[in-house]
C-alpha cells in the first residue's frame, strides 16, 4: 500500500497557523510530514532572510501534539548540529512521540543556509566523509553502551 507524506516549511508562517496545519495533517490521515531544516531562509527576489521556524523545536512540539502521523526533519544537514546532541535530540522526539521519528540526514546543498550563522560550508567530498562519521556516531550512541570515536570532523 502506497503512504502519503507532506512537506512544510514554515517560512512566515504563524505558531498557530503551523500547529494548525500539523494537527490536520495528522487528523487527515497523512502517513508522514516533513519540515525543512534550515535555519535561515533568503527571499528569492530581495535576499531579506525571511522568518523560519527552528526545526527540532517544532518537532518536539509535534511528537506530543500529534497522534498517528510519522515526521520528521527534511533533511538535516551534517555539521548542522553535533552528532552527538543530534542522536541524543533524535532519541527524546522518538521516545515523546512513541517511536514516530524519522531521522533524516544529509550533506547540506547550498552555503547561504550555513555561512550566516559561522557555520562552515564544506566541499561536497568533504561533507560526504563528514556525514559518513556523524551516522556511524548516531548508530554507536544508540547501540552501544560507551563510546569513543577518532574522526576527522
């Protein structure tokens, strides 16, 4: 059976008009929805950065708001957060909203969504391998008691 997702941005929206639009995503029978993770957002046509809703905040308030409804981040990009906080926030929403997270997680696909907050925006070579390392921490930090990992990034 084939499932439907949506995805949402969240670019000017309100808060209640957002927790609105999850909670009839949910109540409407969608299989999953997914948000942007993208901290700022440039207008196509002036480059004012428009206002955006910090992703993992939003999706802690969706695992207790919504019922049935998988979600998650569309998609993470890597040195966006440290794999270690990200595992662990990764693991709160999945336990809060009874194991209705998806983790979605990527390179990152354009500097202007890393440079304005210092983030730096690496060559896609180098994401890759920087991605590859933060997925093996994420899958060490939930399968293994202790770990200890030497990376490159």
């Amino acid at each position: 059976m084939a499932e439907i997702g949506v995805y949402q941005q969240g670019i000017n929206w309100s808060w209640e008009k957002l927790r609105s639009y999850w909670k009839c995503v949910d109540e409407l029978g969608f299989d999953a929805g997914w948000m942007m993770d993208n901290v700022v957002y440039p207008d196509a046509v002036t480059d004012k950065m428009l206002n955006v809703w910090e992703t993992w905040t939003v999706l802690s308030v969706l695992a207790e708001i919504t019922e049935n409804i998988r979600f998650g981040p569309l998609v993470t990009p890597c040195l966006r957060r440290n794999p270690c906080l990200l595992a662990k926030m990764a693991s709160s929403i999945d336990q809060i909203s009874n194991g209705r997270l998806e983790l979605g997680i990527g390179t990152g696909d354009d500097p202007i969504y890393f440079e304005p907050w210092g983030q730096t925006y690496l060559p896609i070579k180098e994401r890759i391998a920087c991605l590859r390392e933060e997925i093996e921490i994420i899958k060490k930090l939930w399968t293994e008691d202790s770990v200890d990992y030497q990376g490159t990034f």
